[in-house]
C-alpha cells in the first residue's frame, strides 16, 4: 500500500467512529504501531485536528479543527450531498451560485459510477424559501426514481395508502411514465404519466415502493400546464392551472404592514395607516373566508359574491357550534 493510500484508509477508519486504539489501527491497516504514529503526524499536518487519547488503550480522535481539510465521503454520502445542493434554492439564503460551484467540485472528482447516479438525479425545486424538505425517503428509492426519468422506462411501484400502518397496506400496484422529480412544500414527488388512469398524476416519493424488473421504454410526453413548476403548483391549487379557483378580496382594519408577513401568495394594498385591502385565493370560497378570519380584524368584502355568500355560512356555523357548546355547559 503507497503512503498515500494508507493515509486515505487510516483518515477513512478515524472517521467511523469516536476514539480508536492505536494498536487497533495498526492491525486494521496491517502496519506498525510506529507507522501509525507518523501517519498520524501527517495528517495533522494536512489540517487534521486528530487528538491523542489517554489510558490502556491510548488511541486517536478525530476532532474539529480551525480549517476545513480534504473530506472523505462514502457512495450514499456523495449522492446525498449531491441532491442537497441541487435543493439549495429552497433555502433561500442566497447561497445559490456557491451551492452551484460546490455541485461542480464534488462531480469533478466522482467516479464515474457516481457520476452516473449524479447525472440522473435532475431534481426540479419550486419550494419557497424556508421551506425545508421533512419527509423522509431512502436514496435508493430516488435514485430508482432518477434512472427510470432520465433511461424514459415504465415504472412499475405499490404506493402506499396515505393513512396505512403497516407495509402491507397498500394500494394496487401503479404502472407509470416517469418525468420529473421536484420537491415542494418540504416533500419529495414524482410527476408522472399514469397509464392505467390515461392522466398526469403527482405522486409523494414516500409512499413509493419500486418493483422490478421495470417497465419498456416510451417516447417521453409534454407536461401540461406550462413546464412541471406550473403543474405542481396547480395541483396543489386544486387546479389544471397554476391558479386558484376561487379568489376574492377583502379590507381588512389593519396596517399593510401587519398583513404582509402573513398574505402568502396574495396581494396586500395600502389603503391608509390603519387599514389595507388583500386579495388572495383558495380551493374554495369557504377555506378563502376562513383564510381572511384568521386575522381576527373587522373587514369588508370587496368581492365577489360568493365570498360574501361563504362568510354567511360561516357565521352561521361557527355561531350554531357556539350555541351547542352553550347548551352542553
């Protein structure tokens, strides 16, 4: 083994775990215990901070140091960190052009059999700043996922029921086209043609299963709607395009600047010091009331009707809930 190698290894053991006994290192790399000692040197004059540890079994610990040394990364880690700059725009910290020159570096000097993983996780990000992806789904599956995309094969999956408990709750086995991987709203999906139900659908990365073999290969399609971040944001709009099916507006007896941190995707107007108008949209003219009360201010709606028509039902509602609650008591 060339010294250089040796010192990879050696790096690569200190990193698995907190302290190691130096005449385990020498047995694990088949060196002497003085060997081992001088590599140890090296590496620290590389930037290592590698702490000598006391006792029976005096050892190594590799600690934090003032700079930042060479890194070593495992298969999975280099893909995972791969996919987590390619989401850097949602995190809305301006780090997009520094997310973008890293991606470049840590291709560069992949293998070519991580390169080709790489490659294929096109990842399409149209979260909002902040919002962080929560859900959690295995790397093989999204690399799964990122082949059949980018090789246009069928995917064959079992999608698991939203409120399953168990694994082998699941609904009947999907057959699909694979297009785009994006993530939104902090969760992870895969836009895709579905075959059996002849319609775009969106499915969450998380409840997919993947079998095998996979499908044939297709002509890929154009998804409708503009481009896949004018799909996905329909969808979650309840929409086949990229706006809300019910949109109205109200005045509200609050400053702009007290609404603003809170309109999401709608329109705040100054109208005065103390008052403002906000226009906004939902799935429905009843949750887009709803929406509007939740600043807990008088107000007036602007319109349409239908607004005024889903306040009247609320008042009603919450006012014969009100009224239960009393009679309860």
């Amino acid at each position: 083994m060339t010294t250089a190698s040796r010192l990879l290894n050696l790096l690569s053991l200190l990193q698995t775990r907190r302290d190691w006994p130096g005449s385990l290192l020498a047995s694990r790399l088949e060196i002497s215990d003085r060997t081992v000692r001088r590599d140890i040197e090296r590496l620290r004059d590389m930037g290592y901070s590698i702490q000598a540890t006391m006792g029976p079994d005096g050892g190594y610990r590799l600690d934090a140091g003032s700079e930042l040394p060479p890194l070593l990364f495992d298969d999975d880690q280099a893909v995972a960190v791969a996919i987590a700059l390619q989401a850097a725009p949602a995190v809305g910290a301006g780090i997009e052009e520094a997310a973008i020159r890293a991606l470049g570096t840590i291709r560069q000097v992949m293998p070519s059999r991580l390169r080709h993983r790489l490659d294929a996780l096109d990842v399409t990000t149209i979260d909002r700043p902040g919002d962080a992806v929560s859900t959690h789904i295995s790397l093989d599956v999204l690399v799964t996922l990122a082949n059949a995309i980018r090789d246009r094969t069928t995917l064959r999956f079992d999608y698991a029921a939203r409120d399953a408990t168990q694994d082998d709750q699941r609904l009947p086995a999907r057959r699909v086209e694979p297009h785009h991987l994006v993530t939104s709203h902090g969760r992870w999906h895969l836009v895709a043609w579905d075959l059996d139900r002849e319609d775009w659908r969106l499915y969450s990365a998380d409840r997919i299963h993947p079998r095998t073999p996979s499908g044939p290969r297709f002509t890929s399609r154009t998804v409708p709607g503009g481009g896949v971040g004018e799909f996905v944001s329909a969808r979650f709009k309840g929409s086949d395009v990229n706006e809300w099916p019910c949109r109205g507006a109200v005045i509200l007896d609050l400053p702009a600047r007290e609404v603003l941190p809170f309109a999401g995707d709608g329109t705040v107007v100054t109208l005065d010091d103390h008052r403002c108008s906000l226009e906004a949209g939902s799935w429905s003219w009843g949750s887009l009331a709803a929406s509007f009360g939740r600043f807990e201010v008088p107000m007036e709606v602007i319109g349409p009707p239908e607004l005024a028509t889903a306040f009247a039902t609320l008042a009603t509602r919450y006012a014969t809930t009100a009224h239960n609650i009393v009679a309860q008591d």
